[in-house]
C-alpha cells in the first residue's frame, strides 16, 4: 500500500469537470485507489464516490492505492492535481 497527502488548490476543486479527468486517469492504473477525506474513504475510480466527498479547494485528502503499479498511480495523480488541473 501506497499513500500520500496533497492539499487541494484548484479554484473549483474535485467536482463535475475536474474529478471526470481525475477518475479517467485513475482508471489507467491496475491497483485500486481510493480519495481519503477525513475518516471517508471512496474508491477513486468512481464518478459518485469522489464528488460526494465534496473536496473542495484548500481542502487536505489522501490519495492511496494497492496493488502492482500504486506508487506510480498515486505519484500520478498527484501531480496531476497538483499541475495539470
């Protein structure tokens, strides 16, 4: 298991336009991965489950994953949040 915090800076956060992006590349990966909030945990491949988190900017989550390719999941998709978004 692979895990990592990241403070979220996008204006608008991880809602409709910017979590359909995050989730398309999440779905690259073989491991599973999941979005932390607090003690909420939803599974990073899924639409519903990552915007009923409510992530907003400013906002600490944890992004982890398991399995064969985690840490090159989870290194990925934080700097997509942290750069492309």
């Amino acid at each position: 298991m692979f895990a990592k915090e990241i403070v979220i800076q996008n204006q608008v956060g991880l809602q409709a336009r910017t979590a359909t992006f995050f989730i398309q590349k999440a779905n690259d990966y073989k491991s599973s991965i999941w979005v932390e909030l607090g003690e909420r945990r939803m599974n990073a491949k899924s639409l519903l489950g990552v915007l009923s988190l409510g992530i907003q900017k400013g906002m600490t989550i944890t992004i982890g994953a398991e399995g064969s390719d985690e840490e090159k999941a989870v290194k990925d998709l934080i700097n997509m949040l942290e750069n492309e978004l």
